[in-house]
C-alpha cells in the first residue's frame, strides 16, 4: 500500500504498525507506534477471534521435523488439487476513520477459471473505481499478489525449505486440534513475497487451517515506501479432503513517519476476501489424495457478486 502523491507533496515514509500480539502479549498500540519508528521494522500478530484454546506447550508425541515434512507433503497434494478447482474470489480493502467508517475503496470481485486452452487465468466480475485515492492510498502490485498468492498462503515440499518452521505447541481451534508453527523466511530474495507469522495445522490431517501473520518484505525506502497490515486467513473442508481458504481478514494501522512537507500521521487499513463457489474443473481432470482420487468435490454455491454497501 502507498501513499497517493501530488506535485505539491513530498513522499511519504511508511512503517507498518499492527495490532496488539497474540494472547499473552503486553504489546499496546503506543507501544506498536513506538516500535515502528524503530530502523528494523518488526512483526506483531493479530490479536486471535474467539474459538482458540490454551496453549498445550509440550513436546509432541511425533519429532515436529516429521510433522513438518509430512504436512508440507500434504500442503504439496492440497496445491494440485486447488490447481485444478475454480472458485470466485470477492476481495475488499478499506481506509478507516477513528469511528471504523469508510474513507476510500477498492472492491473486486474475480473469477479464477480456466481459459479454452485450459490454462489458469482470471475473470472480473465486477469492479467499480476504486475511491482509495481519495484517502490518500493506492493499491500497489504487491498489494494485488498478496492478494492472489499470499492470503491463501501454502506451505509446500518446494517452499518449506526457504522458511525457519519452529514448533510452538499444540491448541485447540474451534474443536480441531492443532500443532501451531512459527514460520518466517530465511532469506529475502527480489521480487518473492513470504509469509511472517504463524500456522495451524489439522494434527489429524496435517494441513494448515488458519495463517496469521503478514506479508513480507516490506519497502521502507524513502520515496518508495510500501506497505502492507497483518492477516488471518481460515481454511474449511470444501470436498471431504483438502482443507480450502474460505476467508481473509486483513487489519492494522499503517504508520506514515513524516518529513520533509508532511505531517506523520497513521492510517486504518482494513482488507477483507471470500473465496467461494469451489468446483473441480472439467470431466477429465482427476485430483487425488494421496493413492485415492477425489470424486466429491463439494456442491458450488453459485453466489452472485457481493454488492458494496450504499454509502
């Protein structure tokens, strides 16, 4: 996310400022202010909805190297899987005033489908103008990959080893137990995004079911800065199998330092996606799990494109 620029206005500096940690944490919103005007910018989980349990903190029946290697095996089966599915995504992000009330934004909706040739591409369903800019934002390239690839993150056999995965314990989400993982890149290589944050993983089917965290690196150059707020994704069971992102919620306060011809000044942003209307595309494919093949994709619920509140 940026900053929108006019000739009479210099660029602005941009550090990212989330909400309070995960529970137990003694951070505060001063506290996060203060942290970001710090040289090296840091994480700071959402804080978790309802539905989580205590932290169970000790060492798992099973060595985690081998929960990590079988449930990136398994991230690996979910990914091709996926491949082979459409579904509609509705992605909104929203700037905030203090009392939550809209000041701009950006609403999409898309259809990830399959062209003639059965290559993966992408419909817009609708897409009225976006009005960030009349809160001084605009959506940047990295805010749209986020969108597309880092929200419905996936931790595969290709792309664990580029992370650090540290055990954290064991806890209940909703009513599935889970093994929770610390997950942050190794390296920052030009032009990839990665997650910083953590995973719950199904302890009986070993694939993620909530990501909270951010995406990550950020640019705090000055005059290039770009931004972006922490996440939580949640997956559900769409066909009897694979567990599926069904919904993003994006918040924190982009924090804008101030310099030359400007004032520091924090901004609200909200991001919120559905994925729905899974469906396995075309009578030939076929997905597997593991040796068997999924023959029960799951019912498509045919919804049409959300409408934006009137204003």
């Amino acid at each position: 996310m940026k900053v929108q620029l006019y000739p009479w206005i210099a660029a602005v500096a941009v550090t990212a400022c989330a909400f309070a940690g995960v529970p137990g944490s003694t951070s505060s919103p001063l506290g996060l202010l203060a942290a970001a005007a710090q040289d090296k910018d840091s994480f700071t989980a959402m804080p978790l909805d309802s539905g989580f349990g205590r932290m169970d903190l000790s060492d798992p029946a099973i060595p985690p190297e081998q929960i990590i290697q079988r449930m990136a095996a398994k991230e690996s089966e979910f990914q091709d899987a996926l491949d082979h599915y459409t579904y509609r995504r509705t992605a909104r992000v929203q700037v905030l005033d203090d009392d939550n009330k809209t000041l701009g934004e950006y609403y999409e909706v898309d259809d990830v489908i399959f062209d003639s040739s059965g290559k993966r591409t992408e419909r817009v369903v609708f897409a009225p103008a976006s009005t960030l800019a009349e809160a001084g934002i605009l959506m940047t390239p990295s805010d749209l990959q986020d969108i597309q690839h880092g929200y419905p993150f996936v931790l595969t056999k290709e792309e664990f080893p580029a992370y650090d995965i540290k055990y954290v314990g064991r806890q209940k989400v909703d009513e599935i137990d889970c093994y929770v993982f610390d997950v942050s890149p190794k390296t920052i290589e030009k032009k990839r995004r990665y997650l910083d944050g953590r995973i719950w993983v199904d302890a009986t089917d070993l694939q993620i079911v909530v990501t909270n965290g951010r995406i990550v690196p950020d640019d705090t150059r000055k005059d290039h800065e770009d931004l972006h707020p922490p996440f939580m994704t949640w997956r559900q069971q769409i066909d009897g199998h694979y567990w599926f992102p069904i919904y993003t919620k994006g918040d924190g306060y982009l924090h804008f330092s101030g310099g030359y011809g400007y004032m520091a000044q924090d901004v609200h942003i909200r991001d919120t996606i559905k994925y729905s209307d899974y469906k396995r595309f075309g009578s030939t494919s076929k997905v597997f799990y593991g040796d068997q093949e999924v023959t029960n994709p799951g019912q498509p619920q045919n919804q049409q494109p959300e409408t934006p509140p009137k204003k």
